[in-house]
C-alpha cells in the first residue's frame, strides 16, 4: 500500500479521501485496491472544489432515488441550494480537519 493510501479518510462505503503535494483525491471503492474491480480517481486542486463535487454527487444520487423522474422547478429550489452551500462548507471544514497532520503530545 502506498503512502497516499495509508492517509486514506473513509467519508462513507465507497468514497475515500487523500491528498498529495498537489492535489486533493477522492477515490471511488477504494476497499478494491488490488482487486478486479476498478477504482476512479478525482482530482482536485482545492478542498472546497472538492467538498463541492463530494455534495453535488451524493445530492444528485438522492434526487435520483427519492423522485419520480420529474423535473418540476419549484420553490424549493433555492432553499436546496443554499443548504447544499452550508453542507460544502461543513465538509470542506471535516475533510480540512481529518486530514491534517495530528499533533504528538509529550
């Protein structure tokens, strides 16, 4: 296992998170490593590009699961927007912490 992978921060089953000297790396099924299965990685070169993508995906993912192949604007609209604004921002806050270097304490 390589080093990136030793800083690998699971986010949920089938996403995980690192970063190298230049950019930060979402892996998809990174439990596959060494296996058949293919894995993908996205590349970006800031966290909050990330944490965007990270958002939008899983939003995109739940949308497509909960409707029913509509797509009816509403209202609701904007508000989804704004909350998917403040959810970027937390997880790009969790992934700025999770991956910092932890301090020893003697």
């Amino acid at each position: 296992m390589s080093r990136m992978e030793d800083n690998l921060v699971m986010i949920d089953d089938d996403y995980g998170v690192t970063k190298d000297n230049y950019n930060w790396i979402l892996i998809k099924n990174p439990i596959c490593i060494g296996k058949k299965k293919r894995e993908y990685r996205f590349f970006f070169p800031t966290l909050q590009m990330m944490s965007k993508f990270i958002v939008d995906l899983k939003s995109k993912d739940t949308l497509v699961r909960l409707t029913d192949g509509s797509t009816d604007t509403s209202p609701a609209t904007l508000s989804f927007d704004s909350l998917n604004d403040e959810i970027i921002k937390d997880l790009h806050l969790y992934l700025n912490k999770v991956t910092q270097p932890q301090e020893v304490s003697t």
